[in-house]
C-alpha cells in the first residue's frame, strides 16, 4: 500500500486520480444527457453503456498502460483509477436497479442486473484481447 505521508509524489498521484476522475464523472453525466437516455424507456440504458464500454476500456488501458506503452504512473493513475473509476461507478448502476423494483419492473431489474454483469465481462475480456493484440 502507498504510504499516505505528505510529499510531493504522493500530492502528484492524488491529483492525478483527481483530475481524471473529474473527467470521468463530466464524460458520465455527458452521456446521460445523450440521446441513449430518451430511446432507453425503463431500461437504464445510458449506465449499461457506461458501465460496458467502461469495462472494455479498462480491460484495453490496462494491458496498453502496463504492457504495451511505457507510461508514467500518474497517467496510468490518471485514466485508470481516476477517469475509468468515476466514469464506471457501480452505484449508479445498484440504485437503478433498487428503482425498477419498487417500481415492480422485476424482469427489466433482472434482465438489467445480469446483462450488465456478463456483457461488462465480455467487454473487459474484448478490452484486454484487443490491447494484446495492439
């Protein structure tokens, strides 16, 4: 674990977390402004595109980030914890769900639940197939 005393390094990758993280969250709130939200009717399909492509992304930045081109920490930081964290946030995602059932959508809520899972899956398995190949 990194040590959390105050120096200049540590100051580094926490702003570096932040600042992509700050994008990240921008780039989310951007596609649920989209035109994805207004052809989705109940189903939630702005987070499941959010959360899929997201998966992909990850799977892609973490094989390009450590294995394929050298780069520093503070970027690999920057788009992996920082942008793809707030751009994936799974909490969106569990209160949707939480939504459709109290709303007694419960097949949309089950077919939303496990579609996310297994499609995200694949995604960061294609993510990680595609940065290999790279």
């Amino acid at each position: 674990m990194p040590s959390l005393e105050p120096n200049m390094e540590t100051a580094a990758k926490i702003l570096s977390v932040a600042a992509g993280g700050a994008v990240g969250a921008v780039a989310r709130y951007l596609i649920n402004l989209s035109p994805l939200s207004v052809v989705s009717g109940k189903f939630p399909f702005p987070t499941f595109v959010i959360n899929v492509s997201g998966s992909f992304l990850i799977g892609l930045m973490l094989i390009l980030l450590t294995d394929r081109i050298e780069v520093s920490e503070n970027l690999r930081l920057a788009v992996i914890v920082g942008f793809l964290g707030a751009f994936t946030t799974f909490s969106t995602f569990e209160m949707e769900i939480y939504g459709l059932l109290r709303e007694r959508y419960t097949w949309t809520a089950v077919l939303y639940l496990v579609s996310s899972v297994a499609v995200g899956f694949v995604g960061l398995l294609a993510g990680i197939a595609v940065g290999r190949k790279i």
